[in-house]
C-alpha cells in the first residue's frame, strides 16, 4: 500500500488486494493496455482488458470499480461535491468488430 493510513487506489491493486487476480495477470493485461495504447492511440481501461480476456467477469470489474470509488470517497450519497457524479463506463465494442479480441474501440453510430 501506498501510505500508513493511504489506501492505493489503483485498479490493478484493488483487484489484487481482493483476491480476484494475481500481480502476473495485472501485468498481462497492463502490457495489453500499452500496446492498443501505442498501435490504436486509445486509452483502454485495465478493468474493460481484463474482461475481454477473460481474466475477470464484468461483474468483478464492476465490483472493483465500486470499491476504487469508495476509497476515492466518490458515492451517490454526497450531494453537492464535484466528484460525486458516476462516470458511466465505456460501450463494448460490437460483436461484428474485427478488432474486438485485440483492440476496445468506441461504437460509431
């Protein structure tokens, strides 16, 4: 962890913390995440990775991300602060996209 009374934040760590993966699937998925980064010039999150290959449900994933937002303080319950909108997740990528096994792309309408 990060400080004495800090918790890490980070998705990755979160996951681990909860024994959902292991560190070597994080760093399979983050090596993932660098190479779409660098061939499609797309930011993917690590939890959508992770899910597309299999690693985590999208149940895990949401799970995750509830308690990255309760460690951040970010709930439906704190009228009035900045932070306290829910950031809708990204749409899938259709089942007719070539790329979806390698690459998450938004959908085009």
């Amino acid at each position: 962890m990060m400080g004495s009374n800090t918790k890490d934040n980070r998705f990755g760590a979160i996951a681990v913390e909860m024994n959902i993966i292991d560190p070597a699937g994080i760093e399979r998925a983050l090596v993932v995440q660098a190479r779409i980064l660098e061939k499609a010039k797309v930011s993917m999150p690590i939890g959508e990775i992770l899910v597309e290959m299999s690693i985590i449900t999208a149940a895990q994933r949401d799970e995750i991300l509830q308690m990255q937002q309760e460690i951040d303080g970010v709930s439906d319950e704190c009228p009035g602060a900045i932070r306290c909108q829910p950031v809708p997740l990204p749409e899938r990528a259709p089942k007719s996209n070539p790329l979806r096994s390698r690459l998450w792309l938004p959908r085009t309408n």
